[in-house]
C-alpha cells in the first residue's frame, strides 16, 4: 500500500500520468471514491501517460470508453449499471481479453467483474483544504505491488 496526498486536480493528474507511463496492455485498475473526488481528472492523467491523443471525459451514456494510446485504453464507469448482468451483456468478459488497460471508475460496486489481480486505488477528501485528496494505492498481486513501487520511487517528491 502506498498513499499521498494530492492538494491540486492538475498534481491528481500528474500522478495519474506517471501510473500511465507505467502500464501495459492487459493491466486493470479500479478506482473508487464518492462522486466528484477526481476519479476521472485521475484517469485523464493516466491517459495522458498512455499517449491517448483524444480528450478523456466522463463515459456518461457508455459504460466503456475505448481510446487509442500506446495500446487500446478502456475507460469504463459503473455507477450507473444496475447488475453484472448488464455488463455481460456488453460482452466486458471480451474487454477484458482484448489486453488493453482497463480504467474502472467504481470498479468498486461489481467486484465480481475484477480480475484476481488488478490495482484498487482509493481517493478520498481530507484535510487541511478543500482541494486536498488523499489518493491510496491498493496493490492486488505482485504485478501491481511492482508498478505501484516504481510508481513510489517516481512521486515521493509529492508526497
Ligand atoms: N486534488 C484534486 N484532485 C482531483 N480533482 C480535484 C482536486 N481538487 C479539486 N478537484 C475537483 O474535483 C472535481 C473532480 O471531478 P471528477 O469528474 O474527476 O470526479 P469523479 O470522481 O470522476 O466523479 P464521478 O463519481 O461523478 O465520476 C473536479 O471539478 C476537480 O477540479
Ligand atoms: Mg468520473
């Protein structure tokens, strides 16, 4: 585990892009934190990182997004889906095997549609002011607890 606090939405976003530089196709991170947090400016940085050219916004009417970068990026959001059904129904079983990076904004609220291992990363407020966030890294598996590391060594200086 590993955590910062990010006091700006354009450091959330630098961090975003150094995770971004860091990815590979077939990762999976799951994000999660009450609505407006910075979720999406997060994974507009990630994006970035992943040399997605197109402008990232919120996949309001979609459930998944797909971007162009170094290697496909499937931004999805599931806030709005109503069961893991209907995300079968979309065939996300072949998102998964398409081995782009997948970006889950609530990836929290249908676990079952995680891999066994991907990296959770949590935003929360806090203190001291309002644009303060805390943002914590969640490594599931040893892949994501090496990304996560370099990811370390790259930001403390933020920290
Ligand atoms: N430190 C910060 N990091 C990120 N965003 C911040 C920060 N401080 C303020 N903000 C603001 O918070 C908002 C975050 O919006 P964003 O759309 O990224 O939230 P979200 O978590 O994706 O919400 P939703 O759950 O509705 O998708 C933006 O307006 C951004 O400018
Ligand atoms: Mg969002």
């Amino acid at each position: 585990m590993w955590e910062l606090i990010s006091r700006s939405p354009r450091v959330t976003e630098m961090i975003g892009e150094e995770l971004g530089r860091l990815l590979a196709g077939g990762d999976v991170v799951s994000l999660s934190g009450s609505l407006g947090v910075g979720k999406t400016v997060f994974i507009q940085g990630v994006a970035r990182g992943l040399e997605v050219d197109d402008p990232v916004t919120s996949p309001s009417f979609m459930i998944v997004q797909e971007y162009g970068g170094r290697c496909p990026v499937f931004h999805a959001d599931f806030y709005r889906l109503s069961s893991y059904r209907e995300l079968e129904g979309i065939g996300w079983d072949d998102y998964l095997r398409r081995r782009g990076v997948i970006l889950i904004e609530w990836g929290n609220l249908f676990p079952e549609a995680l891999p066994s291992e991907f990296l959770q990363i949590d935003i929360n407020q806090t203190e001291p002011i309002e644009t303060a966030r805390l943002i914590r890294f969640e490594p599931r598996g040893g892949h994501y607890g090496a990304i996560v590391k370099e990811l370390a060594d790259r930001c403390g200086y933020l920290a």
